[in-house]
C-alpha cells in the first residue's frame, strides 16, 4: 500500500529519475517557484522562475544496519550523495534544452533526530546549499503532519531499521542552491551555463555564521 501511494504521488508531482546509476540517491521534478528570493551567491530567483527539485530515491538508500546509522552507514550515505550531486550536475549540463530556463535547485530534509540550527547549516553547506525559511500556513502545517506519516511509511518499506530513535514529529528544512553553484560545485569542469541573475552586493543575504 505504501508503494502504490508513493508511487501514485511521484506520477502526480512529475517526480522521476534523470539516470539509471545504481547509487544514485535522488530523483528530480520540476516546479515553479512562488516568492523572490537573493541566494547567499547573489543570485536571483524570482516569483514563477523554474527550478530543479530533490527527492529522496528510497529505493536507492544505503541500508540502515540493524545496530542503526553509525558511522561506517554515515560515510556511505555521504559518498552516494555527493556522487548524485556529480550524477545531476553531469544531467544539468547535458540536457541544457530541457533546464535551460532553470535557476536553481531545491530540495526539503526533515530530521528525525536532534540536530540543532547550526548543525543544519553546516549539513546543507557540506553539499553547497543554504537553508532558507520556509513560510509557514496552517495548510503547510497540515501537509507537513501528513508528510510525517508518509515518511513513517516509507522507511517502515524501504529502510525498517531507520526508524530506531526516531520520532513522529520532523524539523524541516528548505534547502537551496543556485544553478551556477551546483555545476560549479559537482561539474566536471568550472560551471555549467546557468540563466542565474546576480543581484547588488547590497541586496545581498547575510552570511550565516557556521
């Protein structure tokens, strides 16, 4: 049952996969955003742009062992991601007629384990995204309730043993970068062409302090 409601809301969302790679770990949709944002590399991303959305490949996970995520789980959790983010930035260059118009890339983590804000930040910036606050409206907050028992689910499907010391309740997390920055970051050369603005130094966000 899980499967099929996973599998049904992938078809709905446009979520699916960009490579036939057996490590890689994520799935992508493409979505539109719905406010302005200035990312922290001074580019623009504003109200309507196309962006590249993340999605977990549960399937693909790294399987948590039985004694939970240590750290020989963690180091390949770590090495499968940062050779997905070569796997899409590779797919970002290549495909330049189908995300030519896409500015940034987006994705959402919730942590089912205590990790405190600056742990977060330093987590998304080991893989060059900053977070940005999420605007929050009680239908978001239904949705996130809801998403918290689909995430049960699917780890009960797909990785069991991840559900040792977790609890209901996930902090949640919008996690950015800017097209520019992934294929600068993960290419195989210097950059990949991006239709990324840059805005005044001036307008720019704040550093966070990691």
């Amino acid at each position: 049952m899980i499967r099929g409601v996973e599998l049904l809301l992938r078809r709905a969302y446009g979520v699916r996969e960009f490579t036939d790679d057996g490590e890689c770990i994520f799935r992508v949709a493409r979505r539109s955003v719905a406010r302005d944002l200035v990312l922290g590399d001074g580019a623009q991303v504003r109200r309507g742009d196309a962006i590249v959305e993340l999605h977990l490949w549960n399937e693909q996970l790294p399987k948590i062992p039985p004694t939970g995520a240590g750290i020989a789980w963690g180091a390949v959790m770590d090495r499968r991601s940062r050779h997905s983010f070569g796997l899409l930035a590779a797919h970002l260059a290549a495909h330049l007629a189908a995300h030519r118009d896409a500015v940034a890339v987006r994705g959402e983590v919730a942590f089912g384990c205590q990790m405190d804000h600056r742990q977060c930040i330093r987590f998304a910036r080991r893989f060059g995204f900053e977070i940005i606050a999420r605007k929050t409206t009680r239908l978001t907050e239904l949705r996130d309730r809801l998403d918290n028992f689909l995430l049960i689910g699917l780890t009960w499907v797909f990785n069991p043993h991840g559900l040792k010391g977790k609890k209901l309740h996930r902090e949640r997390y919008s996690i950015w970068a800017s097209r520019a920055r992934i294929g600068g970051l993960w290419g195989a050369s210097s950059g990949t062409p991006a239709p990324a603005r840059t805005a005044p130094a001036a307008a720019r966000a704040d550093p966070v302090i990691p």
